[in-house]
C-alpha cells in the first residue's frame, strides 16, 4: 500500500502487527481515529498504557488483577474446597460467564509442550501444589483442553497431586449440546460412546 | 463477559470502540498486549498518539501529510494539467496503488447527501474552484462514487466549474475486468451495454 504520510504508515504497522489485523483493517481503524478528535485518540492510547502498566497477577491464582490479589480470591462468598485447573485466563473469563462454578481457580499458564519447548517448570504447578498443602482443597478440576498436551499436562498434574488427600476430575467431554450428532467429529462421537454413563432423568426430580 | 479487573474491562472497552472490532477480538488484543512487555504497549499508543498529533491537511488537496502540503502536491514528476477529484484519502491510495495515474489530486472529503444532511458547503469545493482559477489544469477526472450521490455530486461540481476551460470526465464504469457477466448486477450490466464503446484493438499496435 502507498501511504502518503509516514505517520500513518507507523500507525498502520502498530496495529497491524496485532493478531488477526491486517493492512487493510489498520488502515481503516487509523483513519477512523483520524475522523475523530485528538482526545478520543489520547484516551485510547492512555488506557492500554495505564492496563499494561498496572495490571498485576494475582499472587495466589495467577489470575489477572488490579491488585495484588484478584476479585475471585478476595470473594468471600466462593467455595474454598473447589479449585478449578485452567490454561489461561481466557478460560477463566469463559467459566465465569456460564455461572455454573464457585470455587476458585488455579492458572496454570499453558500446557506441556515439549514441541514449543515448554516444560513443567514453565507452568504454575509449584504454586498449585502449595495452595494444595494449605490442606482447604478438597477437590481439583482440571478444566484443561482436550488436546494431546492437555492430557499430558493433566497426567503430570495429577501424579504430583497424589500424595495429597484430593479428588481429581476433568470436565466432562462428549458431543456438544444442540449439536447434532451427525456433524460431531469421529473421535469426539467415538469416545462419548466409549464413555457413555447411565441415564439419570433429570427433568424427573422425584 | 465477566472481566475481573477493570483496567481490562476499560481496554475492551476502547478497542471495542473502533469499528468492525467486537468485544471478543478487543479481548483477544488486549491478552495478546498483556503477553508481551509493556514497551511494546507504550510504542503502540506513543505512535497512535504522535501521529494523531502530528498529522495534517495539506493544504492544496486535502489529503492527509505529515508537512502543510502533502508529497504528492510537493512531488515535481507529476502533471499539473490533471486533476482528479475524490470523495476520501482512501480513494487516493487506491488509485495511487494502481499506478495508472500521474496528476495532482483533490479531496471533496465526501459527496452532497441531503439524507445525511451533507451539502455543497461541507465540501471542499470552493478550495477546488480557486485551484482551478489558477488556469494551470485543464482536465478534471471526477472518481466519484457511481451512486446517486456521487452523481448529484459530479452534477453540481461540474456546474461549478462550467465557466472555466477544463474539460471534465468521469472515470469508466461497467463490468470488472475478470468479473463474468453473468455475475455482473442488473444495473451495471444494462448500463454498460447502453454505454458501450466503439471496438478499438489495443492489441494490434499498428
């Protein structure tokens, strides 16, 4: 692309080198900020420095936190015997919104991977095993991608965790709700017939 | 979403403010910021910034420079005699990207659209006459939007300009090169065979 401007060049790199943001899109997104008034640009730019600058992990669950430990930790109304195991922030974001957990979370910071070249010692699992000595935790869940590292990480987890008095389980994997089981993957199909449980009716509460 | 922190939730919010961009992709940038050092943050919305500061009119053509007359008006190779008309600065990137086109150019920055309540005075028309005032260009190329507006908008321009000596044109509209025609519009289609052009072999150079 021809930018007449090396100012506008600079801006469109900058956002261009964002994941999924192309030229095109920098592009636009440069002279939408060029339509608006200078402060609306300044507020932007001061908001992600303030974010980067102060954000912090929380020093118990290497959650991501305003202070140094985050809402989840400090809220007293959470379960302290639950722990859910995750990869990422993200995944903790995508638990909270389906508002079925109450407990509290354990990021691990990715999984074991020995092709990306990550390790046990790259992951959160000293601390984890600490929390655990604490002796509150009953139960651990490990809410870990269904993935080849995601079992080996699980695996590993839960040899280090077998000296400990907890219960382990892994969220539940099998074909989608309001999926429809013709376009279920095979392996997915295959394992959730492998795996099949009992019939429990649960619209009958009797 | 559920954000724990709130400087994550004001980030979201600000790259959610930019258009075509979802809270969802805001996240994804967001969390791809926090993985890498704050320098890189703080490069980010210095550029953003300076540029937002920095940048200017030119003040022939309306085209977005980084001094008071931009590089194209300031580039010595180019034509003074042509002129061509455009509705944005992106539009000029377009045809500079061509490389079909060696004249100057001037930004309307827009087209006459009673409905959004744009007229003539919204426009960079007066600096336009004066430039033609001049007497130097003598051809004006209108690459303007084939909607109706675009057309109210060459209409009115070319109004203006009927007391000066420059013959006006417009640029060619009917079927892309490549395009099929069975996938060509209606309108376009219609349009192109009522407006078809004497066969002239460019091929045979005879």
């Amino acid at each position: 692309m021809n930018f007449s401007s090396k100012l506008i060049e600079d801006a469109v790199d900058s956002f261009s080198s964002l994941p999924g943001i192309g030229k095109k899109t920098a592009l636009r997104l440069v002279l939408h900020l060029m339509g608006q008034s200078p402060q609306i640009t300044e507020q932007f730019a001061e908001t992600l420095v303030r974010m980067r600058r102060n954000i912090k992990e929380c020093r118990q669950c290497h959650n991501i936190s305003d202070a140094q430990v985050c809402n989840i930790c400090n809220d007293t109304h959470r379960q302290d015997k639950v722990l859910c195991v995750v990869e990422s922030i993200r995944d903790i974001m995508a638990i909270e919104d389906t508002g079925q957990y109450k407990g509290r979370y354990h990021v691990l910071g990715g999984v074991i991977s020995p092709i990306e070249g990550i390790g046990p010692s790259d992951l959160n699992i000293n601390s984890l095993i600490e929390r655990i000595k604490g002796g509150e935790i009953k139960e651990i869940i490990m809410a870990i991608s269904p993935t080849i590292e995601g079992d080996t990480t699980i695996f590993y987890v839960s040899k280090q965790l077998q000296e400990f008095e907890v219960s382990i389980s892994t969220i539940a994997r099998g074909v989608s709700f309001g999926g429809e089981l013709e376009y279920a993957d095979e392996l997915t199909l295959g394992r959730s017939i492998v795996t099949r449980v009992p019939y429990k009716n649960t619209q009958d509460n009797s």
